[in-house]
C-alpha cells in the first residue's frame, strides 16, 4: 500500500506546493490535483513537478465534458515529460450543475465519453494515427467543417506510451466499467467497512471483463489522519466535506453522493442533511451527519487504533491511502504511516 494527500483546490496553491515538498520528504507517494470551478489542475501539477522529485501527481480530476480526448492525452503527455515520468491522470463526468453550468456543455452520456477518453488517450500516447468514430469525431467530417481535418498523430514523443488513467466513479455502472478498463479507481466517500455492500457486485463484473495486461485495478481512498489519545475529535472536521457532498451536489434527486448515502444504510439522515443544506443551514446539515459516517470515513484516534483503520482500508481493497494530515506536524504523520504500510 502506498500513501498520498489531496491538494486543498480552494486555498493557495504555492504554499500548497510548498507543503506537498515537505511531504515528499517524509515519504508521500503521490499528490491529487483537483479542479471544480476554481485554478485549473494541469498548471498547478506542473508546478508542483518543478517543485518535487520522486512523487507521483495525479489530475484528481480533470473532467470529460471541457476537454477534447486529444486534449487530455496532450495533458497526459506533457505532464508526463516535465515530471521525468510521474503523471497519473484522474478522470470523470463531474456532474451536470458543474458540466452545464460552468463549461456550458450538455451532461450526456457520461460513461461513454470517460470510456472513449480513455480507448482514445491510449491510443494517442501509443502515437497512433487516429481515426476515431463516436461520441468525438477525429477528423471532424467534411459535412460538419472545412473538409481540412486529417487523421493524426502526437507531434511529440511521449515519456511513456502508457500514462496510468484512473476513474472517479460511483454508479454501479461507471464502477463496472472503472474494474473493465482503467488503471485504477478513485472513489469519493469511501466507507470501507460499507463498500462491499454498495460496490462489489460492479467491481467483480467489471474485473471479469479486465484486460489482464492492465494489472490489478488499484484504488485510492481513505480520509482524515490524526493520531493522538484525543485524536478521535478531528473526525468531526469531516462534517462540512460530507454534508457538502450529500447535501449541496446537486438537486433532489440528482445528487449521486445523496444516492451513495442511501445505499450505505444512510436514507433518513442523507434526505434530512440534504434539505438542510438546500434552504442554506448549513451547520445544521453538518450536525445531522452521523457519527459514525465521520468515523468510518477517517483515521483518527490513537496510534494502534488508526493503525486499525489502516489494515480496514487495505482489506477492503485500497492500494494507495489517501489522507488529510490533521495537526501541527503533518509530516510526521505521514512518516509514521508510511512506516506501517
């Protein structure tokens, strides 16, 4: 098992950057770049490819609706080049209230378009000549342009032909497709306790249908770290991440981490946080999320029983841990885990 930390998207990405370096030497394996709304991803994993030396960076993630397949496999690409070879790239449908609100692009078929981005990714850092049908049209026939377009192929030589492309997913059916044909998983509150419930049916069908050439299907998940005898009270600062998930993405009815909610055994307590995130209360919403949803979505408390907590989230099938470090000394924290792993 491996460790890695999410860069916070919302605050100051060179003091992030500066933080993730000094991660780094106290053995993190990989960082996650995301974007939503604000800084895009591919600048910031380029600074921080200038601004570390062993460590993975992975696009956490760059969604499939405001780049062109070619585009990411660019991204890929050049990512790839300036870090000496450390690039993973996340990749998703994010959702319609980001899809058609801020890119202005219709939220249909979401998993054709993540399976079509990865065939044709691949494809491209292959340095195939690409004529490719679907969803995207590579050329763009004459009747719907200037007739110009021609097949092509990636002017530059890629690091490596295969750049690892990992999939944020929770429906049973883009998970099923996650376990068929990418290189690994990133899934969003992740209960490892409750996830066999919700998830393994998809990931056994999606995993008979594997390539085997592709590898295991490596997953990346975990949460808050504290270690401590009062350690166990960070777990509540999980309350704003869950209630803003369950809560506030998306409308009634079309919020998929609501539905991961219920499918976890959640069903009251998912619709009330929900109602009161959606009229704004949103302390509120953060209280009604239930003790045991921060628990089991964490690492905190003393030192054996987050070491616990680590051989949960390996049992469950995590392959890289991914935390938050809570305290004064983050990286002591991630050195005494990454001596457990």
């Amino acid at each position: 098992m491996e460790i890695s930390t999410p860069l916070a998207y919302a605050g100051d990405p060179r003091a992030g950057a500066d933080a993730v370096a000094a991660l780094e030497r106290a053995g993190l394996d990989a960082v996650w770049v995301a974007e939503a709304y604000g800084f895009d991803s591919p600048t910031i994993m380029g600074y921080l490819a200038a601004r570390t030396e062993r460590m993975r960076i992975g696009a956490g993630i760059l969604n499939v609706y405001s780049r062109t397949p070619a585009l990411i496999a660019q991204t890929a690409a050049g990512l790839d080049a300036i870090s000496g070879g450390r690039a993973i790239i996340g990749l998703g449908a994010s959702g319609p209230q980001v899809v058609e609100g801020w890119h202005g692009k219709a939220y249909d078929k979401p998993l054709g378009r993540t399976r079509e981005a990865i065939e044709l990714t691949r494809r491209i850092l292959r340095r195939e000549v690409i004529d490719h049908h679907g969803i995207t049209d590579m050329p763009l026939p004459p009747e719907r342009g200037s007739g110009l377009g021609k097949p092509l192929k990636i002017l530059t030589e890629p690091v490596r032909p295969e750049v690892p492309l990992y999939v944020a997913s929770l429906g049973p059916a883009n998970v099923r497709m996650t376990a068929e044909v990418a290189d690994g998983w990133l899934p969003t509150l992740f209960l490892p306790e409750k996830a066999h419930e919700v998830w393994g049916a998809p990931l056994a069908e999606g995993r008979a249908r594997r390539d085997p050439a592709l590898g295991p299907l490596q997953v990346v998940a975990g949460g808050l770290l504290a270690i401590g005898d009062d350690a166990a009270a960070a777990r509540d600062l999980a309350r704003p991440q869950i209630a803003l998930y369950v809560g506030g993405m998306g409308a009634v009815g079309k919020n998929f981490y609501n539905d991961l909610a219920v499918a976890y055994g959640y069903e009251k307590e998912a619709a009330r946080i929900q109602e009161l995130y959606l009229a704004g209360r949103k302390k509120e919403a953060e209280a009604a999320v239930p003790d045991e949803f921060c628990e089991l979505m964490s690492l905190c408390g003393p030192a054996e029983y987050v070491r616990e907590r680590v051989e949960v989230f390996r049992a469950a099938g995590v392959t890289m841990l991914n935390v938050i470090p809570v305290g004064p000394d983050p990286a002591g924290l991630i050195e005494t885990v990454k001596g457990w792993l």
